[in-house]
C-alpha cells in the first residue's frame, strides 16, 4: 500500500489518455507538473530576490536536466518534489508576511505539507524544525509561534486524516501513509550495509538468513521485524550509526550523477547536475550570511539529506531530486548574487568615467 495521491493522479491521466501509451503518462505528468513547480520556483524567486530576478530560479528548473530527461519511469517523484516546491513557496510566503501572517496561509502550509506527506511520508518527521523555525522566526515569541505551529498541525490533520480513517476500517490499525518501509530502515542500518554503494541488489545489506526468517511472517509482522533490528543496531552503535548515515549523506546527495548513473536511468544532459550541485552548495555558503532569509531552504535541505541517508541504501541521483527545489534556490541566490555586484561595478565605472 503506498500513498493514495499519486495512484489517484496516474488514474486521473490514465482516464484522460486511455491504457494504449505508457509514455503519454509520463509526458503528461512531467509536463503538467514540470510546468507548475517552475512557475511555484518563479513566486518563490519573487519573494526572496524580487520580481526582476525571479526568472532565475524559474529558468535553472526548467533547466535542471534530472527534473525534465528522466524517461525510464513515471516517478513518484516528479508529484514529490512539486509538493516540496509548493512547501518551500509556502514556507517563503510565511516569513514573508512576518508577525502576523495571513490565516490562509497557515492552512496551505498544513495542506502542502498532508499532501506531501500522502505521496511521501517524510516530511512527518519535520514537524520539530519546522516548530523550531517559527519560534525563531517569531523572535521566540512563543505564544504567536505555538498558534501558527497549531493551525499548521491542525490542516495537516484534517488533510490526512480521510486515508487515516481508510486505513484504520480496512487494516484494524493506525497506518499514518504506507504499511512499508521498515525493510529499506533496515537495509541502512544494519552492519553488512556498504555505504559507498546505493544499489542495495548489488551489495550485501542485509543477513540472507535474517530475510528468510523474516519473509515467512505476515507483512505487518515484517515491518515490525525489520523496524525492530534497525532500532536495535542504531541504540546499539550509535557512534557508527552517526558515521554511516553522514557517509552516505555525502555521497547520496553531495556528489553529482556519475556517467554510468546516467546511462543506466537513461538521463539525457546529465553532466550539467555537477555544476547545478556546485551552484547549489556554493548558495549554501552564501545563504549563512543572510541567515534570516534563507534559512528554511537550509533546515529543509539538511533534515532532507540526513533523513533519507539515514533511513536507507539507494542510488542518489533518484533520491536527491527532491531536495534539488532548495539546491535551486540557493543557487539561484549565487547568480543574483553575482548579477548585483556586476550591475554596481558598471554603475560604479560610469560614475568614475563622469568624473575622469
């Protein structure tokens, strides 16, 4: 069982288009959704660059070759990273409007964040930051950022709780998004995992025997199994566990797509990610002097990174697509950056050729 708003949307295109072209599906949803986080990008880029370079961020997503050439499947991600693209547009929006943000925003920062949740489910754990992060934004007004941070929580509630409900009525338990999961948790914590290499098939990440045990028992009794040795060698080791996840941090979302990556998920343009990574991480450099401003694509990046890292073994170039709407950002802040301080050299010449 996985989340329902992709399966409702592949319904939703299958039903427009019919069952005959399998890869009308993914132009559709690529299109579709392409377009509209672009366009969330340039609304982002209006709010923290200004209108003049909002164009930026708009053309560096339309751009990013992982986001537009990625045909070897109809991904989950591309809903995934609009849904984190609207998050971050939100999230924007509200430091934006400062000490008294506008209700409706509220309730469409929880609404974004349900949907997100019922595509993905990672962005159930971020509820901490993001409490963290209002109360700093509020200057640690703590009654202000406790009714902003409710109103949020209350909408994403009422958002996810429908499929809370289904699940319940259907499984006679609490199933927050999908009844899986636990297996990938424990095919990155466990001491057999190799965390140079994310293609789990190919290296020994977990006990044959272990696996054998566990697969004879129900799928709920798997998940509880799996879930339990993971927990089991993380309280058990946690120095590694902090070395191994940070590991693979590093080389999940902090290396760019390498050749044979790109040949096997049939990228096109590629090796133009390195330097979309190196804009990125060099926006991050930036970003610490202006702290206040861009700190939510800072704290969503990293929880992002180390979430993902820390919760499985797989290969990066699929897994760090959703954090690349924040990269972008950031990036994006190095180009206007640089755009500035070209526009004052010139006025700054002429003023001196006035002068001469």
């Amino acid at each position: 069982m996985v989340g329902p708003v992709y399966p409702l949307l592949l319904a939703l295109v299958y039903g427009m288009v019919g069952f005959k072209s399998y890869g009308m599906v993914i132009i559709v949803l690529h299109a579709v959704l392409g377009a509209a986080s672009a366009v969330l990008a340039y609304k982002t880029g209006e709010l923290l660059f200004g209108k003049g370079y909002a164009w930026i961020p708009y053309g560096l997503t339309l751009g990013y070759p992982l986001f537009a050439f990625w045909g070897m499947y109809v991904l989950t991600e591309t809903t995934y990273v609009f849904t984190i693209t609207l998050f971050l547009y939100l999230l924007a929006l509200y430091a934006q409007e400062g000490k008294r943000p506008k209700i409706i925003t509220l309730l469409l920062l929880g609404a974004a964040i349900g949907i997100s949740n019922l595509v993905r489910p990672l962005l159930l754990l971020y509820f901490p930051v993001l409490g963290f992060w209002i109360l700093w934004i509020h200057r640690w007004r703590l009654k202000t950022a406790l009714r902003d941070f409710a109103i949020i929580v209350m909408m994403t509630v009422v958002v996810m709780s429908p499929w809370w409900i289904r699940n319940g009525i259907k499984y006679h338990q609490f199933i927050a998004v999908s009844n899986y999961g636990s297996y990938e948790f424990y095919l990155g914590n466990n001491p057999l995992t190799v965390t140079d290499n994310y293609f789990y098939f190919a290296q020994p990440s977990f006990d044959p025997e272990v696996k054998a045990r566990i697969e004879k028992l129900p799928i709920s009794e798997q998940e509880k199994e799996y879930k339990q040795l993971a927990v089991s060698y993380i309280v058990q080791h946690p120095v590694r566990f902090l070395q191994r996840t940070l590991a693979k941090e590093k080389n999940l979302f902090w290396q760019p797509v390498l050749p044979i990556e790109g040949q096997a998920y049939k990228m096109q343009g590629d090796p133009l990610d390195k330097w979309y990574l190196f804009l990125g991480l060099s926006g991050v450099f930036l970003s610490l002097f202006r702290l206040k401003k861009y700190s939510f694509l800072l704290l969503f990046a990293g929880y992002y990174s180390f979430v993902v890292s820390m919760i499985t073994v797989v290969s990066g170039a699929r897994y760090r697509l959703p954090v690349m709407p924040a990269m972008i950002l950031l990036g994006s802040l190095v180009v206007v950056t640089a755009l500035e301080g070209i526009g004052k050299l010139y006025k700054t010449n002429q003023r001196t050729g006035r002068r001469v």
